[in-house]
C-alpha cells in the first residue's frame, strides 16, 4: 500500500456530549486541561519523527483510504471518491480522473442484455445471444463472421450533438465496444453516418475514420470515430465489426458505446469510461472548497508534485489536452494550475507545453514551485523551464478559491488521467528534492497518528443559539484500545468531556455547546483525544461567536450575485443590505460579517413535473439543503426566479399521467380549443365555444371549461407551480424557519405551497413602480403571504445607458442615488412590504471602483447607506407588512376579462399594453389606488372604494358585473372606457381607446384627455380622502398605512431636475422628446388630513411632534421634503407619554433575561399601533453589548433579549431605550452577578 492511511475495521464512533460546565474565570478542571496539554505534546512528538518533507506537507491525497484527504500532517478533509474509479497506483492505489460521459446509445443496444434487436448481421455473418459474466451484465453477442464481406452492425440510431461552440465546425461522434476473439485474428470497425442533405453553404462532407485492430485473445476495448458538419444537429450512425482475417472469425462482442468527442474543452479522443445506455455521469473530479486549505495554501511560496499515468483503454489513445490540477477561481484571476499546455504558480497565465511523452502510459512525477518572483516546472525530477510572477496578489479574491484535482476550475477541462500521491508543501522544495521525490521507490508518510479529525463545516456560532453542534468527523487508521477520552475546550470559557467507545467505521461526533453563554469575539477551539496505548489526536482551530441576526426585521436583500468576497460584503453593508441573495456562498463569512443567507434556487428540467422529475427534484433539493441546514442565517430560499408559466407537458406525458391528473383535479377533460397560453408573444387567450358566447353586454357565467382549466393551470397545474412546491416541502423538513418564494408573482395560487411572492419592476419613475408591484401585491392582499419588492439597479430601457465623455470613453450609467432613494422609499413605505431587494447592485459596485466601462456618481454607496440607516431601515422595520389603509381608488384589471379580451375581442397583446398605460394615467394623479384582481373581488368589496376605474369591459364575468352594479348604487363612481358594454349606475364613460386600436389623428396627445380627467377625479375625491399633500414646486406621493387604529402617512418627494446625466445625454432627449431629471429637488410640501380635533401627530423621521395647524377643516402638517428621500406621519389618538422597561433587578453571567418594554399613553396604556424601539444594552464601562439594536413594538408592547455572556464583566449594567416615533427615552439599571465558581 501508499501511505498507511488505509482504513481498517476499526475506526470510532463518537457521541461527544457537553456534559462538562463553562466557566467564566478560566478555571477549567485539571485533568482535561493536562490531558490536552498531553494530547498535544504527543502529537508534535509524533511529528518529529517525519521527515522535513513530510512535516511541510500543507495537503495530500493518496487515494489509499475511503473519502479522505490530508491537512498538513494530522487533519483529515472528506473528499468525494467513486468507488469504479480507483486504479493501481505509483504506490499502492491511484484514482482515474474523467471528463463528465454519456452513452447516447438506447440501454438495450449498450449492453445486450434484452436481445439482439439493435443489432443485424449481413455478408453472411451469424449473430446470437449468449451467456457470459462480463462487466457489462450476464450476456453477450456471439458473432461469427465467415469472411471479410460479413459484419454485424447496429440498427441506425439516432444521436444528438449538443456539445459543441459555435466556433467548431465539425463534431465528432465516437463509438466503442468491448471484442474477445482469437489472439492474432482483426476486426475491422467504422462507424457511418447516414446520408443527409448537407448545408448549401460551404458543405463539409462526413469523415469516417475506419480502424483495423489486432485481437489479443481477451477481452479488450476497440473504438472508431466519425466528423460531421457542426450546423446537423442529429444524424442517424450505424457502428460496424467486420472481419479482416482470412477464414472464420468468431468473437464475442459487448459493452456498447456512443458518445460525442474531441469537443471544447475536451479535445481527446478516446472512449471514457463504459456508461449504461442512456445514462450520464458526471466528471470524477474532487473539488476541495475548505477555508482551512485555503487559509494554509503558500501562496507566496511552495510547491506542488504528484504522478499521473495516461490510461490506454483502446486503440485509440488520443489524450488531446490534459488539465491536472487547479487552485482559483477563474481564469482572468491570478490561479495555480498543471496541464499539458498550462502552468501557473499565482500568476494570471503561462503558457507551457509538456514533453510527448508525457502520455506514453508510463507514470510520470510532475511539479512546480514558486517563490516571491518566480515558478518553476519539473518533469521526472528535472527543471523544464521558468517563469516570471507577475499579478500575483489573490488576497482580495482568496476566499472564492478551490483546490481542483483531476481538472479546470475554470472550463471544465479533465486530467483523463491516473493521479497519485497528489501533495501541496508550504515552501519551495529544491531540484534536489524534487528530485528525490521523482526516484522515490517509496511513498511518503504524510501523518504518524492512528487516530485523524476534521474540521466542523461552521466555524460561526450565533449569540442567540443556546444549542449550537460542532460536527467533527472521526477517523482510525489503525487499531487503538476500544475506549478513551475525547475533550473539549472553547477557549478558556467552555470545557467538556466524555468517555467514547469504539464502534465500526468512520463517524461523525456532535459537540454540542451554547454560544449564548459566550462573549461576542473569536475563540481557539481544541477537541483532543488519548488512547490508553499513547494514540493521540489533537485538533484545534477557531471559531467565532457573532450577534444575533435579526430576520424578524425588514429585509435588504442583494439579487443573484456576491457574497463571496469581503470587499463585496463590506460594500452591501455600506449600502444597507442585510441579506444576500446567491447561488452559492461563503455562508460563515456571511454570518461573520452579519448578513442573512438567500439561497438563489434554479432548478426542475425546463418545467416538466411527471413523476419522476417531481421525484429527482426532491432528491436533488434534499442534498443541496442538507449543506445549508446547519447554518442559521440561511433564512431565504428564491425558488426558479424568472420561469414561465406555458410549458405544457409533450403528447407522451399528456398520454401517461398528466390528462388523467388534470381530469382528476378539474372533474372535466383538459379542452383541446378555445384557449392558447401566454408566451413571449401573446398574453393568456381565451374564446367562447361555439354557442355560447355572451349577449350584447358581454356579462357571461364564468362556467366554460376553457376558463376554467386556464384558472386551475395559472393557480395550481402549471408545472414550475408544483416542482416549487416539492422544492419547498423538502426544504421546510430541514429548516421550517426557512422562507420560500418565488417571483415574478402573477397569480395567488403560484405561492400556495411557499411562504411568500415578489415582483420587480425596472422603471426609472416612481409611478409604473407602484403599478407593476401593486399588480402583484393585489395577488396576495388579504392572505397571510409575505410580499417582497425587486428594485432593478440599472436603466434597463436603454434609453440612458450608455454614453461616450470628451475622452472617447464609454461609460455604462448606473442609476443615480437619488433615483434608488426615491424607488426605495416608494418600496419601503409606498406599499406592504416584507422586504426588498436591488437586482444588479454589482453595477454600483463596480461603478464606484471604475470597473468595466461602468459609472455612478461618486458616494453614491454612502448616501444610499446613510438614508437607509437613517430612515428606511428603521420604517420597514416598524411597518413590516402592515397593511394599506382602505383606499379610495380602484383599477379593475380581472382577469376573466382579459382573457377573453385577448382572445375573443382579439386583442392580443394589447391586454397587456394598454392596461399599463391605465396603471400609469391613474399613477400620474397622485390618488392612492388599489389594482383589482379576481381573487380580490368578494361580496360588497368594490363598494368600498370611493371610485373604480374599470377599462376594457367588452367582457364580464357575472359575479364582478353584479357587484359593480351594488357598488354603483351604493354611492360608488364606475368609470369605463370606450369598449365597455355594460351600463352601471351613474357610470362614467371616458372616450378613451388603445393606442394601436385608434385613428392615427386621435393618437395626437395620446391619454392626456384621461389623465386630465383624473386629476378632476382627484380633485373631486380630495374631500374624501383621509390624506393627501400638495408640493410648493412639484409633485409628491403619498400613502397611508394602518395597523390598530394608528395611520401612518408616507410623504414622497417626486420633485425632479435636471443634473449631469441629463447633459451627457441631451442628444437621445430630443430623439425622445422627453427630459431625463434622474435627480431630485428638495421642496416643502403640505400634507391634508382628515383626522379628529384629539389626534396626535408624530414625524417620525424627526423622532418628534409634527407642528400642525387648521386649514378648512382639515389638519395640515408642512413638512421639508429631501431632494429624493420622504417623511413619515404617525397619527395617534392620544399621545406617547412614556417608555418603561421591566427586567429582573439581578442577572447573572452565563444567563438569559428578557427586557419587557412597554410604550404607554398619557392613561399608562399601551399604544396602540406600531413602534420601533432602539436599545443600547451598555456593560459597567459603557461598551456596546451585541444585543443592541431595532425591535418593533406591537400594540406598544415589545421584548427584548439580555444575554450577558459568561466571560462578560459583572457589575451595574445599563439598558437605555429610545422610542423612535415621539424620541421618548428612558434609563434601566441591572446588576449583574458572576456565575457561582463551579457552576
């Protein structure tokens, strides 16, 4: 064997409990401490006895032991083995590293185990089944084949070429099967491609490649290959075996094989690996993501060897380009990296090309090292060549690296090689070692112990966790007595112990402890173990206990991207973010720099959701989710982002499962007409079946079978709807705090099965904003579904994107900070909201920093910061969710009246146009309004709005049409457009059409007339309204919040002016005939309420009394407006008097007490409402504890944590509050007390 890192039948099972007490004066008890101090001493006895070389090992892999790799000389790392592909080794074993292999062949023609049906025999050639133990199943071909005119071939089958770039013209199809036949006898093989008409343009004819190959008397692997022209995308292949001896030739034949070769990356041509028919494997590298080898990689100076073998598997041994190993991120960064043409030691690239010979099948030692200036690269124990370093920093980007074995971190390029004894040292090695290393006749023993450990996955433990488990893998080498003691200590302020006893295999040991119980900061953890015959194991690194994340409160969320780098997370933080929405991440350093995970989730096979990929989709969930499980922040889970909801199942799946489930769920056949899917081209369409269309007024029963299934397919059978859901559902089995949600939302029933919905919107102005996500909102309005909003950070219409400056530079714009201000107070405050996000931050990120052709204005992160910290943060806290005030307009979009628009009135897409056109004419009056949807039609619910605009009513369903009619006769305006043909009672009919359904002489001032006639509504409506403001120079927005009889008045500045942006570009204006103003002006504005003689006004932005006055009957509060940012009104009945706070008088260290706030009126109540109370927990000399921070006040009652740690300092501590709305404080003392000695 290698190393003797083999696992025998003894290894430890371990059930490590905290069983020991934590103590804050370090007084931990003498034996363990003694016995870690021993453990320790052991284990660096142990390591004198390696050699230098040994001891300057920072990773090995040798691939003599199941599932594990080695961290410097006494940590173990797990690392993904397949079983199928360990090799004889340059000492013991290696492992045999594969590009990722598909068989296109059906399963029946790859192994023959059904038949011979695939396969026909001609020339005379005899052809039967046989038995026969192969690796490949039970049976085999028989093929007898009388002369050189007799073959046995397959029956055409098709093959797909999806693996090719556009720059490759030809593809190649490699086919490939095992033959044992007479020693000296040969067969002939080709394979051919069927005739096709070819491309007229520049045809490229087929290109067989015929191989004539000598048999061996064994069993032995023989391949042949074809080019075709790139641009047919499938062809029909026939593989063929023919004789080439003279007299009969009989062989048997099996483990078929088609597959697409010497394709970007991998431009080899030999057979991988035999696959069943049908099936994909992915490549067998080992990737080796651990911030402890990253932490220990020399990127300053080391050195990296190990042997590699190039496989002969058939006749053909084509190796193409081999990639060995890699340690990066991305081939634009400064990267470690061996191949054939590839050798890098930190710097960004050099460009190398090995000796031939390096694939001659022979094994081979290679290396390279690296000091501060230069790399250098050896082949068999001799220096090749060397190469400057330049660009060598990675400090920035360390934390994205992986170490790659068998591969590219890059591009996917494979080592198709056999890899063994594969080491990283952590300095420089000298020709003669190397050399030595090269002609060594014996491995290296890389580790002295019997016992090894691993790292735990978190090294991030939460204030607020009193149960947090460091999982430590376990491993023995060799036998060592069956029990012994395994300690722990966290510092010098937790320590444990616990008698373990040996079972069979390796394990995983759970320490549990309380990071509660532990002072914010890091600490050295130490798990050590001493056996009775000396074996030792000591393990220590550290860990780190942080704040309490507050997912309780609104949530700032980043949208697909980042997370991964400090300067990224440090720039979201500077903005205001609190979450990260990405694919993958560095959930620790997350956590580290107190930020919430959102796992970015994009998943399900195109939609299709029949039994089976519903069944994958569960499985594949369940393994992601189990590496995120253990971490607290991940809070968030973005399900399919972006899909759309048309795809309906092919004819064969419609014939299986899906009509049978469909008539199950409906009671009715799934219609084959009278309804066409939304798509990129037309909105949803419906008709009425022949004989039942509506009268003249367009009012109809919604009973039609038509309707009905779009209803169920848009609510509930749309195929992502129900993959979310199985998502969901194996995520909440792991972690039920986990919120599920998916965007864009456009129906209830999208989110039955999740937590919550989104929406974005990408306008540039605050009034479509409100539109599209008041859209959505109005999905869930009345449910108990979370609602988040998408802020795109970009000028998506490119209208304003790009421009050159008076240096011929182009410069990508980025949205101005006055802009995102506005948009954010619109998405914080302008409706409920649970939190937001901002799509394509990055382009501020690297705006500010001058890369990539992109600009924003400079500081633009640090207004943005200091108004989300300021007002934004704190007002989406305290209003979180909390529901609009009853509104006095409504804009009726339902949709048993668009579809049939679309369909049957033949208006296409124009459904969707011109009810954005209405979004916008109704957003542009300054009325606070509600969209309408189906779902939010109930008995007497239009009639609480003061006025209902209803455009495009050629159709109705009869439930809407009767409770329009009660409305209007319950007082409330029906206002209609020119394609209404009902009548309502006193309803209002505005000559209003659709753009493109209009004389081109009426399309002059197109909807002025309307927007003209909502500002009379409005006008007409002021009297009515509970709030509204008038700017002294422009417009302003408004809305009003309510939450147990407290209202809450958001005051927006839209007040805009021109600024540089609108300069830089003039020229597309006057194409536009529009100003583009992306900067605000402040301005005073006056803000109308309707309220009682009695009611006390608070602004909340100033933490004080409003100054109101009394204008014609109504209650006036002025206010100064900010250039782009808003103003909240708090209306009470009667005014906050005072803050209290109870706590136990005495805390001890070590313990948890709660604060009871209680915000009370002039009675000694509680408030009713919503509050926002900042605490400031203070120890004896005045330092911050972590506990501090917003909590929300629910009816003037809030809770907050106490949490003095152990290792915190008694005494007289202080809690001082501040009530944000009236800027009320107070002032509460605690003792606390020091945990009795021993406890």
């Amino acid at each position: 064997m290698g190393c003797q890192l083999c696992l025998s039948s003894w290894a430890i099972s371990l059930i490590l409990l905290i069983s020991g007490a934590l103590h804050a004066d370090g007084n931990a008890p003498s034996p363990l401490r003694s016995r870690i101090a021993k453990a320790k001493s052991l284990q660096s006895a142990a390591m004198r006895t390696l050699s230098s070389l040994e001891r300057d090992l920072v990773f090995f892999a040798n691939f003599e032991h199941e599932g594990l790799a080695l961290l410097g000389n006494s940590e173990a790392i797990p690392v993904k083995l397949e079983a199928d592909h360990y090799r004889p080794g340059r000492f013991g074993r290696g492992y045999y590293f594969e590009k990722a292999r598909h068989n296109l062949l059906p399963p029946a023609a790859a192994d023959v185990e059904s038949g011979v049906e695939g396969f026909k025999a001609t020339g005379g050639a005899q052809l039967r089944l046989v038995s026969a133990e192969t690796a490949f199943g039970k049976r085999a071909l028989s093929v007898s084949l009388p002369s050189t005119e007799a073959r046995v071939e397959t029956v055409p089958i098709k093959v797909n070429f999806s693996r090719h770039l556009g720059h490759e013209k030809l593809v190649t199809l490699l086919t490939s099967c095992y033959v044992k036949g007479p020693k000296e006898g040969r067969v002939k093989l080709e394979v051919k491609l069927l005739p096709v008409e070819l491309p007229t343009e520049n045809p490229v004819a087929d290109e067989p490649s015929t191989q004539e190959i000598t048999l061996t008397g064994g069993w032995q692997r023989v391949a042949c290959s074809v080019k075709a022209d790139a641009r047919l995308k499938e062809r029909e292949a026939v593989f063929s075996v023919q004789s080439a001896s003279a007299g009969t030739l009989a062989t048997l034949t099996d483990g078929f094989q088609f597959e697409q070769a010497a394709y970007y990356p991998h431009h080899h041509l030999m057979p991988t690996t035999w696959t069943p028919g049908g099936e994909s494997v992915p490549a067998t590298y080992i990737d080796v993501n651990d911030a402890a080898l990253r932490e220990a990689f020399p990127v300053n100076e080391g050195t990296v060897s190990f042997w590699t073998s190039s496989p002969r598997h058939s006749n053909l041994t084509n190796q193409g380009g081999i990639y060995w190993l890699s340690f990066g991120v991305w081939w634009r960064d400064p990267q470690w990296a061996m191949g054939t043409y590839i050798f890098q030691t930190g710097e960004k690239f050099c460009y190398s090309r090995l000796p031939a010979d390096i694939t001659d099948g022979n094994w081979h030692h290679l290396a390279m090292s690296w000091d501060a200036s230069k790399g250098y690269e050896y082949k068999d124990g001799k220096l090749l060549q060397t190469f400057d370093r330049t660009e060598t920093d990675v400090s920035k980007r360390l934390e994205l690296y992986r170490l790659r074995l068998g591969g590219s971190v890059n591009d996917g390029q494979a080592a198709n090689s056999v890899m063994d004894e594969v080491a990283v040292f952590k300095r420089r090695l000298s020709d003669d070692e190397i050399g030595q290393l090269a002609t060594a006749t014996e491995p290296l023993r890389p580790t002295p112990n019997k016992l090894l450990l691993t790292r735990a996955p978190r090294r991030v433990f939460y204030r607020d966790e009193v149960k947090a488990s460091v999982d430590t893998g376990v491993f023995a080498l060799d036998r060592v007595p069956p029990s012994f003691s395994i300690d722990l200590s966290v510092g010098d302020a937790a320590f444990a112990t616990k008698l373990v006893k040996l079972q069979g295999g390796a394990t995983t040991a759970t320490l549990d402890f309380a990071p509660q119980q532990l002072q914010c900061g890091s600490y050295l953890l130490r798990v050590a173990a001493i056996a009775a015959d000396g074996s030792s194991a000591c393990l220590e690194y550290t860990i780190d206990v942080v704040p309490a994340l507050r997912p309780d409160n609104y949530t700032i969320s980043s949208w697909g991207s980042g997370g991964e780098t400090a300067e990224w997370r440090e720039f979201c933080k500077g903005v205001g973010i609190n979450t990260i929405d990405t694919y993958s991440a560095n959930f620790d350093d997350l956590g580290r720099s107190g930020l919430l995970y959102s796992w970015h989730y994009n998943f399900g096979r195109g939609g299709v959701w029949n039994p089976q990929t519903r069944q994958a989709v569960r499985e594949e969930t369940r393994e992601h989710a189990k590496r995120r499980a253990s971490f607290p922040n991940w809070r968030f889970t973005l399900l399919n982002s972006e899909t759309p909801p048309w795809i309906m199942p092919d004819e064969k799946d419609r014939a299986t499962w899906f009509d049978a489930w469909a008539q199950k769920e409906l009671g009715f056949p799934v219609p084959e007409k009278s309804w066409k899917f939304g798509t990129t081209h037309n909105p949803i369409q419906c008709w009425f079946p022949e004989g039942s269309n509506p009268g003249k007024d367009g009012v109809y029963e919604p009973t039609q079978e038509e309707f009905r299934f779009l209803k169920w397919w848009y609510n509930r059978g749309c195929g992502w709807w129900r993959i979310n859901a199985e998502a969901a559902a194996e995520i909440k089995k792991l972690r039920p705090d986990v919120l599920n949600y998916t965007e864009p939302l456009w129906y209830p029933g999208q989110v039955a099965d999740l937590n919550a919905g989104s929406n974005w919107s990408y306008n540039t102005r605050p009034e479509p904003i409100l539109g599209e996500l008041e859209s959505s909102y109005a999905c869930l309005r009345g449910s108990d579904k979370e609602f988040y909003a998408t802020l795109g950070m970009d000028y998506v219409s490119g209208d304003w994107l790009t421009v050159t400056d008076a240096e011929g530079k182009k410069k990508h714009l980025k949205p101005t900070p006055d802009d995102i201000i506005q948009q954010t107070w619109v998405a914080v405050a302008g409706l409920p909201t649970h939190g937001l996000a901002y799509w394509f931050l990055e382009g501020w990120f690297h705006g500010l920093r001058g890369e990539q052709d992109y600009y924003c204005p400079p500081e633009s992160d640090a207004k943005l910061g200091q108004e989300m910290r300021r007002n934004l943060y704190p007002i989406g806290t305290m209003l979180k969710g909390a529901p609009n005030a009853q509104r006095p307009l409504a804009l009726l979009l339902p949709e048993s009246t668009l579809w049939y628009d679309a369909g049957e009135g033949g208006w296409g897409w124009g459904t969707t146009h011109y009810s954005n056109y209405w979004r916008g004419w109704v957003g542009k009056s300054g009325v606070p309004y509600d969209v309408v949807l189906d779902n939010n039609v109930a008995p007497g619910s239009l009639s609480r709005y003061k006025a209902v605009v209803f455009p495009m009513a050629e159709y109705v369903s009869a439930e809407i049409h009767r409770e329009l009619v009660s409305a209007a006769k319950a007082g409330t305006r029906i206002i209609v457009d020119a394609y209404c043909r009902q009548d309502y009672p006193g309803m209002e009919r505005w000559d209003q059409e659709y753009f493109y359904k209009m004389s081109a002489a009426k399309r002059t001032d197109y909807g002025k007339l309307t927007e003209q006639r909502l500002a009379e509504l409005r006008a007409a409506l002021l009297p009515e309204l509970d709030a509204y403001a008038v700017g002294e120079e422009g417009p302003v927005l408004i809305n009003v919040r309510e939450a147990d009889g407290v209202r809450y008045v958001a005051v927006i500045n839209n007040h805009r002016q021109a600024g540089p942006y609108t300069e830089w570009t003039r020229a597309r204006q006057s194409e536009k005939k529009e100003v583009f103003q992306p900067y605000g002006k402040a301005q005073s504005a006056k803000v109308y309420l309707k309220a009682p003689a009695e009611t006390v006004i608070y602004e909340f932005t100033q933490s004080a009394r409003a100054t109101a006055m009394k204008e014609d009957g109504r209650t006036v509060v002025k206010l100064d407006l900010p250039a782009s940012g808003g103003r909240l009104l708090c209306l009470y009945p009667t005014a906050i008097a005072s803050v209290k706070a109870t706590v136990s008088p005495s805390v001890r260290l070590g313990s948890s007490a709660d604060v009871a706030v209680s915000v009370l009126d002039v009675n000694g109540a509680p408030v009713g409402g919503r509050q926002l109370v900042e605490a400031k927990i203070l120890g004896p000399a005045g330092s911050v504890h972590d506990e501090s921070g917003l909590y929300r006040a629910m009816n003037g009652r809030a809770m907050i944590p106490f949490r003095p740690a152990i290792n915190d300092v008694p005494g007289v501590w202080k809690i001082e509050l501040r009530e944000r709305t009236s800027g009320l404080q107070s002032v509460v003392a605690v003792t606390v007390t020091s945990a009795p000695r021993g406890a």
